[in-house]
C-alpha cells in the first residue's frame, strides 16, 4: 500500500475494528441468532396473515357477492333443505333416478371426505362393464309394452322392445324427467334418454302394426324443457339405421328445431317424408342415408346419419360448408318445392 509522505501505518489498522476502530480478541462479526430468527418470524406473521387469512377472505367475499351459489358449495335443496351437492357424487337405488359416476372411493362408494373420479381411461372395457352394471329399470305396466325375439326374420335377430309412445311421452315428462331435476336436469339442458333396441309404437296397447318409431325429440312446461328418447339399434331390422345413426337424427334436428315450430318452405317426398312438410326438421329428409363410420378412440365405430343444411331447405346458392346442402354432400341443391 502506498502512503502520504510523513505518515506511517500503524499495525492495528490492518486488522479488525470494533465500533470504536480497535480490534478486540475473542470477538466475532458473526450475526447472532437473536438478529436472524426475528425477521423471519416476523416475515412468517407478516405472510401468513396476507396469504392465509386477507387473502382467503376477500376471494370469498367476492365470490359470495358475484356467485354466491357456487361459493356455497353449488347445493342442492329440496324443500329448503341441502340434500347435497352438484359438485360430489351421491348413490341411488331408486329405479326413478340415473345412477350415478362411477365412484372410486372403495369400499364405501361417493365418500365425500374421498371424492374422486374412476381414473378408468373412455378405451377402458372396466369403465363400459361398470356402467352397464348400475343400469336403472322402468317398470313398463302391463299393456303399455311388449317384446319379441324374433321381429321381422329374413336373419335380423335379437329381442326388440316396443313402448306405448303415448304412456311413455307421459311418463317421461311427468315423472322420469322431473326427478332428475336433484341432478341438475331442467329447461338449461337436454336430456337424451338412449334405449338399447327399445322403439315406439303409435298405438296404445303396442303392436307391430303400428311401428316403428326409432326416436323424437319433444318439449314441455313454462319454461321449456327439451327431451329426447332414442333407440340405440343392434337388431338390423331398419334399413340403415345402426347403433347411434337415431341419435344423431334426433340431436341434430333438436339443435335447428327445438320445438319442431321453426318453419320452412313446403319440401317432401325424400326420406321419412311421404308427402309435404314446412319445418326446420334436418333428419326427415334424409332418414336411412348414413354418414361415412366414425371410429371413436374406444375402438368402436358408430354410424351417424347423414343431415340436411340449411340451404337445403331455403336457397341456393348453399352457405354450407363446402358449398355443400348436407354434410356428405348426397343433396346437391335446394329442396324441390311441394307439391
């Protein structure tokens, strides 16, 4: 080190100073305890206060001002009282209600302190067992419903089931839908009730005379609720119409004709449709044509039916996609006027 002339460098000052400049044996500058632990625990206060309690409360003061049923716990009430929640799996027994999510908190089901999902994958052939084992029943009276295993012949086999459809609409609107109302099913919603080789019938008591119908949709109530019961079909007896191909049929004409009221220029003679319609029915016209298979990821291929766009029904040329008038392109311009 390089110092001012005259002066000299004192031995101490190379060493370590106290607070008065003298270094002092025995002594360390290490901080003491005391010195680190209290601003921590006063760290610790300080955010355990913000993140546990302030901010806690004001995220549930405003969920409460701006959703104040969902901060509730989304509750369901029956006669004032919570019987339980949308949010939480529940059991039930009784034929009127659907059974519930497959629960995974063995070996009590739908514990609530345990609520969790089936971690069953939709390829899972575990999940498709499970479920077909909690199917629910109707009980059909006598007189409102019979079966036959042998339907039609010519090689189609399997029970086919036929319904009343008048007594089962009935039974549908007044009792079966308005108890699912615990679940969540109301006028927001639509409900598709998908009966495995169970069809309708227009006569009361059923017959095959009178047959066959695959599937509606139809609506009810101030306000409205929409339904729809479709026969998921694994007989052959109806010229191309397999598995989920009603379904379809049905779910597509609800979404462009909930009520069956929204009208159309007169068209007919095409599918289901002998003679001369005037609404927004997109399944009618082409009834029996069939969608190109879909395969799902479970490995099973459905058929869906083929639907009529809505330039079909009303001008050319179409603002389909592709320019198209249904979504396979089998109708190649507007609906011919009827008659």
């Amino acid at each position: 080190m390089n110092n001012l002339p005259g002066t000299t460098l004192d031995a101490r000052e190379r060493g370590p100073r106290d607070s008065g400049g003298e270094a002092q044996e025995g002594m360390s500058n290490e901080p003491s305890t005391h010195s680190v632990l209290r601003p921590a625990a006063a760290l610790l206060i300080v955010m355990t206060v913000i993140t546990g309690i302030a901010y806690p409360l004001a995220v549930t003061g405003v969920a409460e001002v701006l959703f104040p049923a969902q901060a509730a716990g989304s509750l369901i009430a029956r006669e004032g009282e919570p019987v339980g929640s949308r949010l939480i799996g529940q059991p039930f027994s009784d034929p009127k209600y659907f059974w519930s999510r497959p629960s995974a908190t063995l070996p009590q089901p739908y514990n609530g302190l345990a609520s969790g999902g089936s971690n069953l994958g939709p390829s899972n052939k575990a999940l498709v067992d499970r479920v077909k084992g909690e199917e629910v029943s109707v009980n059909v009276p006598a007189g409102k419903g019979i079966s036959s295993g042998n339907v039609g012949g010519c090689g189609h086999g399997g029970n086919l089931g036929l319904l009343a459809l008048d007594w089962f609409s009935n039974y549908l609107e007044t009792t079966l839908i308005p108890s699912l109302a615990a679940q969540g099913v109301g006028p927001t919603n639509f409900p598709v009730f998908l009966m495995n080789d169970v069809v309708m019938s227009g006569d009361d008591p059923p017959d095959f005379v009178n047959c066959c119908i695959l599937g509606y949709h139809g609506a009810f109530g101030i306000p409205t609720q929409t339904y729809s019961p479709t026969d998921f079909d694994t007989t052959g007896l109806f010229t191309n119409t397999s598995d989920t191909s009603v379904w379809a049929h049905e779910v597509g004409e609800w979404m462009d004709d909930p009520l069956g009221t929204n009208p159309t220029p007169a068209w007919g003679h095409t599918g289901q449709v002998s003679g001369c319609q005037n609404n927004l029915e997109n399944g009618d016209p082409l009834s029996g044509t069939l969608f190109p298979a879909v395969k799902m990821p479970n490995n099973i291929t459905y058929q869906l039916q083929e639907l009529a766009f809505f330039s079909w029904f009303f001008s050319t040329p179409s603002i389909g996609a592709g320019g198209k008038f249904s979504n396979n392109g089998t109708f190649t311009t507007v609906a011919a006027a009827c008659p």
